[in-house]
C-alpha cells in the first residue's frame, strides 16, 4: 500500500469497527437460527456469511487500498472455488434428466 | 576444482559445514537437497517399476502374490507421482533457475523455501514408511469406497503423507508467482522474461489453487475411514463419485503442474541449439496460461464410465479437446524455431527431439481418450496407462533430463561428457518406445491394466514391454554415473559454454552466492540468437563464449 502513508489510528479504529460489525452480525446469524424463513433460511445465512468474509478480506486482508492484482489473486481463488462446484452440481443435477436410466 | 578456488568464492564452496547446507536459504543450494532428494525417490519409485515389470513378463501371477502387487504398484504411482514428478523441475530447476533468469539474488521468501523442503521431506518420509509398515493397496488414485471402507491397508498414513507434501508444492508456487512479479530486474518487462519463466508461472497458479484441493480430499478419506464421517458413502447420504470429483479436480491441473515446466525447458533448449530466436515467442507465453486455465475445467474425462450425467461427460468431453490447442500451438512454434535453424546435436537437444515425438504421441492418445465413445472401451486398460506413461515419462522426465543436462555447467561448473550422454539419451529413447508402445497394443486389445496375472495371449506384449524397461532401466543409470564422474573429472565449463542467451549464462558457473554482483538491466529482446554478447551490467559481461 505504497499510496497510504499509514495511520495507526485510524486503522486500529477500523480494525475495531469492523471487530464490532463482524459480532454484530454473529449476533444476527444467531438470531436467524430462531426464526423459521423457509426456504430463505439458507440464503439469509449465507447473504450474513458472504458479508463477513467481504469484511475481513477488505479490511483485515487489506484487499482494499491494496495492489489490484491481491484483488485479482483472491478472485481466481474463489473462481476456482466455483468451477469445483459448479461442474460437479452439473453432473449431480443433470444425471437422469430424460427418466431414462444412463440419459 | 583449482580454477574456481582462484576466483571468486561460488555457492558450493562459499561454505563447507552439514549446517551450512540444512540451514541454507540459498536457492540454489535448496535446489540442490531437492535434486538429491528427488533423485532418491526416483530410484525407489524405479525398483517398483522394475518389480511390475518383472511379475508380468509371464500370464502367471508367478512371482508375488496379488496383494503384494497390488502395494507394488500403489507405491510405484504415489512415490513417482507425488514425491518425484510433481516437485521434479519446478523445485530443482525451477528452483535454481527463476531467480537467475529475472536477475534476482533469490526468491522473495528464501526461508519459505527452505520450509517446503523440509514439508517435503517429512511427507515423502510419511508416504515411504508406511509403505514398510504394511504398505498401501488402492493404486495412487485412492478411490472409494475402497479407500474409505474395504481397503486392510495403510490408507491413513500415506494420505497424510501426500496431505503434507502438498503443502510444500504450494509454498514453491507461492514463492514463485511473488518472486516473478516483485523482483524481475530494470528492464525485465513480461514480454521480455525467458519462456521458462512462464511456463513456472502458470504452473504456480496451478499449484496454489489446485493442491488445497487434493490436500482436503485425501483428509475426508481419513476421516470418512476413521471416523465414519460418510461424505463418500452412500448408506450415509455421500457419493462416492464425488470423491473422483474432487481428486480429479486436483489429478487433471496437477499432470499440467508436470508438463508445462517441462515445455518451459523445451523452450529454452530448442532455440539455443538451433541458433534461432523462438518462433512465436507471445502465443507460446500465452498458450501456458491457457493450459492452465482450461486444464481446470476438463477433469470430468476421467469419470467417463462412472455414474457421471452423460451431459456432464459431453461438457468435459469437448473440453478436453479444446486443451489439446495451445500444447498444439507450443509443438508448431518449436517446429517453426527449428526451420532453416543451425541445429546441432548436443544431448540436451537430443532429449529435446525425444520430448516432442513422445509428447505428441501421449497428446493425440490423450484426444482418443477424451472422445466419449472410445474411452468406454479403452478405460482402465493398458492404452491409458502407455498414454500416462509417454507424457509423464517420454515428456516430463525427457525434458527433466535434457533441462538437467542443460543447465549442468551452470549448476555444477563442469560439462558432462558429450558422448555417454548422447548415448544414454538414445538408449533412454529406445528402452522408452519399446517398454510402453507394446503397452498401447495389449490394451487395444483390451488387456485391463492392476493385474499381476493376464490371459497369455497379451505375453508377447508384455515380454517385450519387460525388455525395454530393462533398457530404459540401464538408460537412467548412466546419467547417474557419469553426472557423478563429472562433478570430478569434467572440463571445466565457463560461463555459457552454449553460447545461450539469458541473464544466468552471464554470470560465473557455479554462480556466486549472491547471484549477481550488481543488477543487471535488461535493454534486449529475449533469444536474440545467434550470439550471447552483451552488457548486463558491467563487471557481469562474461567472456565470448566458445561452444
Ligand atoms: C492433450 C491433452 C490430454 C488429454 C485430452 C488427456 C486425456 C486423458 C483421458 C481422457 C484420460 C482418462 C482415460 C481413462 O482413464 O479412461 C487420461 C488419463 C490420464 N492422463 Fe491424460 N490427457 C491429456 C494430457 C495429459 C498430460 C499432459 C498428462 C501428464 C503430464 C496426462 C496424464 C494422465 C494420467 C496420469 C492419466 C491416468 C490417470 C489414472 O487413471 O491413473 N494426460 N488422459
Ligand atoms: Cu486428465
């Protein structure tokens, strides 16, 4: 981060801010659990989960203020997360679609 | 010995003590543990392949019993696979050379460095004693649910094993990509970076993003095997189809984490002893990325006769054809470099010559495998183990050797001798061809390959399969021998006794311990052939060479 001269105080007041949301919202999942949302169980957990790490990859992993080629690094990290999951959810979901054994 | 001691101190006698070797940071002297080490493990992984080889030169299961067979070639697989391909030239070479060629003084983590050597060692120690302690039988592919749930063996311990060993791979392509991007000297522009640089690169990416994955996998064995866990049992709602999901996901990236370093290699022999700049400098650069990028999207051909959807087959299918066009564009450029070049025959360029022949005959076997309809016929039979066989051996290892022989006098400061290496290339040619194509044949002809015993009709296949290896068994010694005898007795080498361009031909061989005395500033295009004299900084220009 060679363009921010670097500031202790402000970044450990970030640092707490952020400490706090990241509670904040562990609270919130928390809560979440008690209430039945039916199918949007999961999407609100996750909408939560995918917040945080946003968060801490900001913050905590200096993506931002960082070099673009950290944010272009983590996002072929997480690219490659979805290629794994997305081929395998291909073959799951698209096995016997015909009702025909093997087609 | 007495020429260099007169001059400047390099990095093998700069220091002398056991200490100053096991606690180096020095990349080179790194490189050196894991050449040894390597070079252990080939021999192991070789006395394996020796035991296979000689059980199936008669129909009968004569000679060991099925499971000792079974263990013969698990431990062949793994030890080759994981403790020799994978770290062969990236942590040798790559090692020794990726600072040197950037006009570095080492790679950005030296420490780092150190460290994957010793994750690896502590992993391929894990992997060989459980080997001793009982042995482990499920082939290197550790499928369940025979892994998981049937297998008597030592599955726990050879899977933490490689689990361990991953991790080194990951801190060398980590150390990589940091150092190819931070620490490329004044004038050193991407375009400008040897082919060799970017071959390490894109392995790097494959290495960093694809090994946590097979990290992870062989752990859920472990735990769905002792602990019950169920993630690839279906009693307990797994799959045991995901299991060859997720170590393909590693297997397919990590065959390119064996080959693209080798066609880096290529890339740097192939112009020199042919005088010529490289044809196609850009497509070859890009073509290594692209193979590591689609090479993450096609390992779906190996689960073609699993319960796989047949559209998911179809998907992975055409994929696969599709990363057959950049290793196509890399083997036309080396062409196109060769036409109406000055090639000599140094053995280096004779390894090079059996790296495209064998390489082309393991890529085109590659697209008979991934078209959908062949597969069914010839999967798990020994044609797929002769198309493994001439990537991972005629490619991989022919390019190793011709890299080794390559950058010998740099490494060592001594040449080999020209003719025994010369005649162990040829043999290791012929030994090659005549242990694996017969394999090609028998199973055409359906021969099923993890049998110790087979229907006698497929033996003359498998005596002359026998046959070659013993050649190429005598072929891998010879190097050994006379690498060895030259380290003594070899001329000494100069410079660039090539006549090669690169930063690393300009300094001394063996390089000083700090690489270069003062940075070199780059104002010249990659492989200006012919000739290598120019200014990289002043007190680097080396003496014209003589070749
Ligand atoms: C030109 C691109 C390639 C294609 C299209 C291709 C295709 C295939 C296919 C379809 C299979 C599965 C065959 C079966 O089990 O029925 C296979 C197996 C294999 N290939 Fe390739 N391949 C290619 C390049 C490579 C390279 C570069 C390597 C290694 C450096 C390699 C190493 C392997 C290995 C190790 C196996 C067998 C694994 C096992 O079952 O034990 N392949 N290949
Ligand atoms: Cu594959």
């Amino acid at each position: 981060m060679p363009k921010h001269s670097y500031n202790p105080q402000a970044a450990v007041r970030a640092y707490l801010t952020v400490f706090s949301c990241l509670m904040g919202f562990t609270a919130l999942t928390v809560a979440a659990a008690f209430v039945d949302l039916g199918p949007m169980n999961n999407v609100v957990a996750m909408a939560i989960a995918v917040t945080k790490a946003v968060l801490v990859a900001m913050i905590f992993m200096h993506l931002r203020g960082g070099s673009p080629l950290n944010v272009l690094w983590i996002s072929s990290g997480i690219f490659g997360f979805m290629i794994m999951l997305a081929f395998p959810l291909l073959d799951l979901l698209s096995r016997n679609i015909l009702g025909i054994p093997g087609k | 010995m007495q020429t260099s001691e007169r001059k400047k101190p390099n990095y093998l006698n700069a220091e002398h003590t056991v200490a100053s070797w096991l606690l180096t940071v020095d990349h080179k002297r790194i490189a050196i543990l894991y050449l040894v080490s390597i070079t252990l493990m080939f021999f192991i992984g070789g006395l394996m392949a020796g035991a296979i080889r000689t059980e199936l030169l008669t129909p009968a299961g004569d000679l060991m019993s099925s499971d000792t067979y079974d263990k013969a070639f698990t431990l062949h697989g793994i030890v080759m696979v994981f403790f020799f391909l994978i770290p062969s030239i990236p942590a040798t070479l790559g090692n020794f050379l990726v600072p040197l060629m950037i006009g570095a003084k080492d790679l950005a983590f030296p420490r780092l460095n150190l460290l994957s050597w010793y994750v690896y060692i502590v992993g391929a120690t894990i992997g060989i004693v459980a080997t001793v302690t009982g042995g482990l039988d499920t082939g290197w592919t550790l499928y369940t649910p025979y892994s998981t749930a049937y297998a008597t063996t030592n599955v726990v311990l050879p899977a933490i094993g490689i689990f361990i060993t991953g991790f080194s791979s990951i801190l060398t392509g980590l150390n990589f990509i940091v150092t190819i991007h931070k620490m490329r000297a004044p004038g050193l522009t991407w375009f400008r970076l040897p082919l060799f640089i970017w071959a390490h690169y894109a392995t790097s990416i494959v290495m960093v993003l694809a090994t946590p994955v097979i990290a992870i996998t062989v752990l859920m064995v472990v735990l769905d095997r002792g602990f019950g866990l169920g993630i690839f049992d279906p009693k307990a709602g797994g799959d045991p189809v995901l299991f060859q999901h997720l170590f393909w996901f590693y297997s397919h990236p990590a065959v390119y984490i064996m080959i693209l370093p080798a066609m880096g290699v290529i890339s740097e022999v192939i112009p020199c002893f042919s005088k010529k700049r490289i044809f196609g400098y850009n497509f070859i650069a890009a073509s290594s990325l692209s193979i590591a990028v689609i090479g993450f999207f096609v390992w779906g051909h190996h689960l073609f006769t699993t319960p796989q959807s047949m559209y998911a087959a179809m998907a992975f299918s055409i994929i696969s054809f599709a990363v057959a066009v950049p290793s196509a564009v890399k083997t036309f450029n080396w062409a196109a470099t060769m036409y109406k070049g000055s090639i000599t025959f140094e053995a280096p360029m004779i390894y090079a010559f059996g790296f495209m022949g064998l390489f082309l005959v393991g890529g085109l076997t590659g697209l008979f495998l991934g078209a959908l309809g062949l597969d069914l016929h010839v999967h798990d039979t020994y044609f797929v183990v002769a198309h493994f066989h001439y990537i991972m051996v005629g490619g991989a290892i022919m390019a190793y050797m011709a890299g080794l022989h390559f950058w010998w006098p740099k490494i060592t400061g001594k040449m080999y001798p020209e003719g025994p290496a010369k005649a162990a290339a040829l043999i290791i040619f012929v030994g090659f061809n005549l242990t694996f194509f017969p394999q090609f044949l028998a199973g055409y002809a359906g021969m099923p390959r993890r049998y110790h015993y087979y229907p006698p009709e497929f033996q003359i296949f498998n005596v002359l399969s026998t046959a070659g290896a013993s050649i190429l068994g005598f072929g891998y010694l010879l190097p050994l021998c006379y690498l060895l005898w030259s380290l003594r007795h070899g001329r000494e080498a100069g410079p660039n006794p090539w006549g090669a361009t690169g930063l690393e031909w300009m300094i001394d061989s063996p390089p000083p311990p700090h690489n270069f005395d003062t940075t070199p500033v780059v104002n010249w295009e990659p492989y200006d052939y012919p000739a290598a004299h120019r200014d990289a900084a002043k007190d680097a220009v080396p003496e014209a060479a003589s070749v």
